[in-house]
C-alpha cells in the first residue's frame, strides 16, 4: 500500500516525514519517492509492505488537511493491484 502526501514543505527531510507518520499509526515506511511537481507542492509517496491497509487508511484520515509546516496536507492512499501489466 501506498500513501500520497502533497503540499509537503520542501525543506522538510525523509527522516521528518516518517517520524511525522508514525506519530499517527503508520509502520515504518519501507521506500519513500518525492515527487517534486513544479516545486510549490512538493509531494512524497511512502510505500509500506506487507498487510497494513487498516493503519494506513485510519492514519490517512487524521493526517488530510492537517496544517504540518505551515502547509496543509494533501494525503490519499494508492492502492497498487499485483500482477503484470500490458
């Protein structure tokens, strides 16, 4: 599963935003990938394995549009189905 977090301060580091996400009920994400846009609103993707959708979807919740450096956070869950694509 997958969390999108936009709107992220730029200055704010990945060690920052995983401290700030498990302070809400998320594991510990496994990859972080930011996603720079035209650098107004910055974003991350946090990538977590295994069977965590309850914690993360109930985190998702508290952390959307929650005011965290001065920004407020644009946060949806990614589902990632397995298998190949065409």
């Amino acid at each position: 599963m997958k969390l999108w977090i936009g709107n992220i301060h730029p200055d704010v580091t990945d060690e920052q935003l995983c401290e700030f996400v498990e302070k809400y009920g998320c594991p510990h994400p496994s990859e972080i990938q930011r996603v720079p846009g035209d650098g107004t609103r910055p974003a991350a993707i946090l990538n977590f394995e295994g069977a965590v959708e309850d914690k993360v979807s109930s985190a998702q919740m508290r952390l959307h549009g929650m005011f965290w450096h001065n920004r407020e956070l644009n946060v949806q869950t990614l589902m990632i189905m397995g298998g190949s694509t065409p």
